[in-house]
C-alpha cells in the first residue's frame, strides 16, 4: 500500500503493525483475564471499530 502510494504513514509499517495488534491483543487480555476488575464499559465491538478508525484515519491520503 505504501509503494502503491495509498498510505500516508512514513514511518517503520511493521512498529505500526505490532502497535495495532498489541493493543487489540491488550483488549482482549483486559477483558478475559482481568477478574472481577471492569476496565471500561465499552464493548468490544466498539473498541474494535474504533482502533480501526483511529488507524485507518492516519494511513490513508488525502486523494
């Protein structure tokens, strides 16, 4: 995507990767590992939807 000049992100794509997965990854440990302890009331889904906008928003171009 980045060669084809549909991103504009500029720096090191795999660190971008891996804070992506981390923080879905973190999500899930959060909320099936953490007994008895609610980190949030959003859901999942929400999370989800929400992290992939946050991304999205700062990969793509403005064209």
């Amino acid at each position: 995507m980045k060669q084809m000049g549909k991103m504009q992100f500029e720096g090191n794509v795999e660190g971008l990767a891996m804070s992506y997965l981390y923080m879905v990854y973190g999500e899930f440990v959060s909320r099936n590992f953490v007994d008895g302890h609610q980190i949030t009331a959003i859901g999942s889904e929400e999370f989800i939807s929400t992290a992939v906008q946050i991304f999205v928003s700062a990969l793509k171009t403005d064209g």
